[in-house]
C-alpha cells in the first residue's frame, strides 16, 4: 500500500510537471529497479489510476469538470462516468505496459551479464 501510495505521489507530480509522459517515466523507473514482489506492474498501475483520480479530484473541486466531462459525454454520446473510467484506464494501461517492459529488459540484461 505504501508502494502504491509512493509512486502514485510522484506519478501525480510528474503528470502535473510534464503531462502524461510523467507516467511513462515514473513506470519506467520503477520497472528498472530490482524489485522481488510479485505483481509489480500492476501495482505500478493501480498507483497510475490513482495519481490521475487524485488530480481528477482536485480539478473537480476547483475546475469546471462537471460542465466540461457533461459536453464531451454528449458529443461522444457515452455517459460521463465511461469517460471518468477511461481516463483512468489510460495512465494504468500505460504504466502497467512501461513498469513490465522496463523490468523485463532489466531481467534481460541481467541474465546476459549471468
């Protein structure tokens, strides 16, 4: 859970410092480092969702989201939930594929050096 919280913080300050592109970076990172626990990439994805739920949340709060998720729900005709959903399945599926092809090629190039 700390793990997830951790780099869930850091993906939401480099989302908000760089845009998207910070969760590739932050996976990337994570995924290179000698971790031993299984299910890192998804946990490296749960924290991506919940980076971008936070910074969803904040917007919320300050932000016209409600005025602007209702206008783009009805010009894409799906609910504004489905739209909220898919914008948090975007960073997960990013972070998830970034985290396990970093620690793939890192295992790679560990058994070569072996």
């Amino acid at each position: 859970m700390i793990f997830v919280l951790g780099v869930g913080a850091i993906m939401a300050a480099l989302t908000w410092l760089v845009g998207w592109w910070g969760v590739v970076l932050a996976a990337v990172v994570v995924g290179l480092l000698p971790f031993r626990q299984d299910g890192g990439g998804w946990r490296v994805a749960l924290a991506a969702a919940a980076a971008w739920g936070a910074l969803l949340l904040a917007d919320a709060t300050v932000g016209s989201f409600r005025a602007v998720a209702g206008a783009l729900a009805g010009v894409l005709r799906v609910p504004a939930p489905v739209l909220v959903l898919l914008t948090l399945a975007f960073p997960a599926l990013v972070a998830w594929s970034a985290a396990t092809l970093a620690a793939g090629a890192r295992q790679r190039v560990t058994a070569r050096r072996s």
